[in-house]
C-alpha cells in the first residue's frame, strides 16, 4: 500500500536522542575535567554559562559549531586553552556511556526503513550527528542527513528544509517533518510547504487550531498512522 508522503524528516534532539540523557553525558563530562583539572564546584555552572552564550552569540541562523562551543567552555572552566585532543576524545567517551535514544522513534526509523525517504534535519554539527546515529544503530534505515554546519545555517532557515528536499527529490507537500520545537521544527517546515508533526516541546504546546502544527503525536509510533503504514 502506498503511504500517504514520500518523505519523512526527523529532528535529533528531543525527537531521535533523549535530552536528558545530554544533560547527564555533558555532567559526566564535566565530572571527568573537575577532577583532572582540579576544578571548583562550579566548573557545571560555568560550561553551561559559556555554552549558551557560545550560542546565543551567533548571528539570527548563522551555524554556530557546537565544537566550538565546548572548546570555549572547556576553556573558562580551566582558566586557559586546552588543545582539542586532551579534551574530546574525553567528551565522546563520558557522553557516549550516557546519551541515550529515544526507542520509540529508532522503532519507528527501522519500520519505516524502504517505505519512504528518511531523513535528519537537524541544528547539529555533523560529526556529532554521525556518531549519535551510529551509536543508536539508526545509519542504515537513513537516507540522508541534514546538518546545520554543511548548511551553515539554522532552522528555521528555509535553506535547511530546501536542502532536505533536494536530497529526497520530492515536493514539499510530499513531506513531513517531526519536530518538538515550534518556531524552528513547526515554522520552520511549514514556511516551505512541510507538514509538521509535533512530538513533544514547543511544538506540542502550539494552540490546538495552529495552522502551522499539521499532526500532533505523543509516541513516534504514531507517525505510522500519519503517513499511512500499517502497524504490525
């Protein structure tokens, strides 16, 4: 039977990795420094003050390399630079024992694996992206994957859904986008012709006649229902 869209795109944080499984990794992260480096009790505080300004920094949807910013962070906690090679093979390490899927939506990808074009859209620097979704055994149900630092932009950027796009060779309306945050998922997506399918966040907290919110799912499992695949 054939589904209802020709493509499916995925946000990753929120949607195919549990945030606060981030949250622990960069703790654990961070616990590794402090006692390496000596540091006080607010090494936590401070690479999350630096972090957000890294980002906040940035100009309207200009990329912002999430490398970058951990490299600035590492350096306020420790008072100087540290080369990149004392701390990240240290961050991939701490992060990777913790960061965990979210099983419902890996369930999803695989069911949906050759019934459609499945790809990622996400505000993610791509080496990190291809090491979450390697970890979480997601790479061969994909198609193709869509990050912010080969766009060099953000969403809502309509240049990261048209890039998308480009790579499933279909028609917006063809597509759907699941998302859990609404300016940069739900706007985002439906400025180009997307429908959207809230999963949780912003997204899911959009007034319920919000014409940019198209669907509204609580499981990923839901998704097969929108785009018309038989449940097993």
């Amino acid at each position: 039977m054939a589904t209802r869209y020709d493509a499916v795109f995925w946000d990753i944080g929120g949607v195919v990795l549990d945030l606060d499984s981030v949250r622990r990794g960069h703790r654990a992260f961070v616990e590794t420094l402090a006692e390496r480096f000596d540091l006080g009790d607010d090494a936590l505080e401070t690479w999350r003050d630096e972090l957000g300004a890294h980002f906040r920094d940035r100009d309207g949807t200009e990329f912002a390399s999430a490398r970058e910013g951990y490299a600035r962070a590492v350096a306020a906690m420790v008072g100087r630079e540290v080369p990149e090679d004392e701390w990240l093979p240290a961050f991939e390490r701490a992060t990777a024992e913790v960061l965990e899927p979210v099983p419902e939506t890996v369930e999803t990808i695989r069911r949906l694996d050759g019934r459609l074009h499945q790809g990622v859209v996400s505000d993610i620097d791509t080496w990190e992206a291809e090491r979450l979704l390697d970890q979480f055994g997601v790479v061969p149900h994909l198609d193709a994957t869509t990050t912010s630092e080969a766009v060099g932009r953000t969403k809502p950027d309509p240049a990261m859904f048209e890039t998308a796009l480009e790579k499933a060779d279909v028609e917006p309306e063809r597509a759907v986008m699941v998302g859990d945050r609404y300016r940069n998922d739900m706007e985002g997506a439906s400025g180009v012709g997307i429908h959207t399918v809230a999963l949780g966040g912003s997204a899911a907290d959009a007034a319920p006649d919000d014409p940019v919110v198209d669907y509204r799912i609580e499981n990923p499992l839901e998704l097969l229902d929108v785009v018309g695949v038989e449940r097993e």
